[in-house]
C-alpha cells in the first residue's frame, strides 16, 4: 500500500494556539508498532485543558487522542492486527497518552500505534462507523465513572438509588446514559449551559443548573432522595468546583467517582471526607479493559447518541473546530481527514 512521505496533521503551539501542519508520515519503528490512516478523529473535551493552557505542557505534538483507521503497515512482530483491519485505539499506549508530549496523536492524516495488539482493537461490526470513534475513550469513561461509583458501594439498592452527574458535555452525557441503563429511581444531571441540561433531561435526567448555587441544588437532590442526598455521584468536569459540588451532593457512607482530568489540589479536607464517610475514587478509564462490557451498552443505545456526529468537519479546519469546542458552541467535534 502507498504511504505518502507527507500529511495534515493538528499541532499544538500553546495556550489556545494550534494549527494544521504538513508534518512526516510516521513508519513503523518498532516491530510491534502499526501505522493507520485515520478515518475519523474527534476532540475531547480533556484536550481543552491542554488547549487552555490549564494542563502544563510542551508544545509542537500532535493533538488527538479518540481515532479510528485502516492498518496500512504493521511491524513483523505484530500478531492480531494486519494491513487493511480497521481499529479503534483507546487513548493510552504503554502508559503514555496519544496527543501528548510524549506520543504523537491522531489528529492527522496518519498515526504510529505502539505495542499494537495491547493497545488498538479490531473494529467489531456491531456499531456504525460514526459510533465507533466513541469507543476510543468518550463512551467507555463514562460507563467507567459509574461503574466505579456502583463498586465502591455494592450493597445499595440500585433500583432505590439516586445519582448525580456533574458536567453533561459528552462524557457526563455517557455517564447518564450508563446510569439510566441500571434503572435507578432517578438521575440528576448538572450543568450551566442550557443546551446540554436539555439533552440530558431529554434522556431521561432531572436538569440541575449549577449557576443557581449549591444551597439550591442541595435542597433539590435531597427533596428528592428523602433528604438523604444521592448514593452515587459521578464527576466529569476536572474542575475543583465540580468536584467540591460533587463532595456536597453526595449522601453520607455515599460514593463518588471523578474522571475529570484534574490539575489542582482536592478542595475539601481530610477532616471533611472523615466526617462524611464519603467513598472517592478518581481517575483515568482503562478503556481496553472494560471494552466488551462498554461496547454491550453501547450497541443498545446508539441512537441516544446520534446528536454528537451533528458537526463533522474536514482536518483542514481543526483552528476554528477548536474555538467552537472552547466556547461550548457544540456538543462534539469529528474531524475527517
């Protein structure tokens, strides 16, 4: 198969500056490495924290980290993959993050995966093509937060129970879409734009504005759970007041579960947590290792998905893709090269 010498590719240049470049096609530099051509790949809303500057980074990588393709090359030591299978690639390798400092991504014409039979999956026929580029991160971390939050407490009542979902971008719109799934007896969704509150209530989630304060929407989830407040509240945000919300909704002996990428310190106290007996847990999706139960889920809810493929856009215009996802003007963004 012909590999160009050349391709498009999104390169990060600083706080809110990125740009399309002509950039070297990668090769395989390792026997178990494979190189994709992209078919799709989308931005997340964990790249605004690069993109904002608010995450310390270096510049002049590749952004992307969700991105499916056709193998177009593959080392002599790779076993389960070969030229023309299409994948999806979850968005670590080798504990190393695509779109970093340390790992070119795939918002690019092309892209290297390493260690490729633990990292890149074989494209199962169950889902569209559009759904498939979810299952790189988006659909599995949100199935991830609450699952996790339902673990740490395995002996509530699922069908008795209450959640939270704070922040209804994509990820926390997975997350409800995962917490409707165990039938609780409701789910609250918070966020500040209209927009996305009204997809989340249109789902099946009681809207919660976070603009109207903490008092408010405390009175509101415990009218709600017999003034207990929620069982389970899970954090998509990766702001420190998302996740003091989150310590101030959640029930007494109740679990919280954060998948927000943070960068500052836990704002509340060891003192805080101790009096509450709160159960937290924080941290990134090991998308590879619940892919099969994340992908049972998402096979079934495909259509509650539909509304993210509303903005698929060329490569070509990844600047101005970027400011429309930095002002919130979109629920998603694909690009295509």
């Amino acid at each position: 198969m012909d590999i160009p010498a050349t391709m498009k590719a999104v390169v990060f240049d600083g706080p809110r500056k990125v740009s399309v470049q002509a950039r070297p096609v990668p090769r395989v530099s390792d026997g178990r490495d494979i190189i994709i051509k992209i078919q799709a790949t989308a931005l997340c809303g964990s790249e605004l924290h690069v993109y904002r500057g608010h995450q310390k980074s270096g510049t002049g990588f590749i952004m992307g980290h969700e991105f499916t393709g056709v193998v177009v090359e593959a080392g002599a030591d790779v076993k389960t993959l070969k030229v023309g299978d299409k994948v999806v690639s979850p968005f670590t390798a080798c504990c190393k993050l695509f779109g970093s400092a340390v790992l070119d991504g795939g918002q690019a014409e092309y892209a290297r995966i390493p260690m490729a039979d633990s990292t890149a999956i074989q494209a199962p026929k169950s889902i569209s093509d559009k759904a498939l580029i979810l299952m790189a991160d988006i659909f599995p971390t949100g199935y991830y937060g609450v699952k996790s939050a339902v673990e740490l407490r395995p002996k509530i009542d699922i069908s008795q129970s209450s959640f939270v979902v704070i922040g209804c971008g994509p990820v926390g719109i997975c997350a409800i879409i995962s917490a409707l799934d165990l039938k609780p007896k409701q789910v609250f969704a918070v966020d500040n734009v209209d927009r996305r509150l009204e997809m989340a209530k249109s789902l099946g989630a009681v809207p919660l504005n976070f603009d109207v304060g903490i008092d408010q929407m405390q009175e509101q989830v415990r009218n709600g759970t017999g003034g207990r407040g929620a069982d389970f509240v899970v954090e998509v945000v990766g702001l420190s007041p998302a996740l003091k919300t989150a310590f101030e909704l959640v029930r007494p002996f109740g679990a919280m579960s954060s998948i927000g990428v943070h960068n500052a310190e836990i704002p509340w106290t060891g003192a805080d947590g101790y009096a509450k007996n709160v159960r937290f847990q924080m941290g990134r999706c090991p998308v590879r290792s619940i892919f099969p139960e994340a992908l049972a889920l998402l096979e079934r809810k495909q259509k509650d998905v539909e509304f993210m493929f509303d903005n698929i856009m060329p490569l070509s215009e990844a600047v101005s893709g970027y400011e429309m996802f930095d002002r919130m003007k979109v629920h998603k963004i694909v690009f295509v090269p």
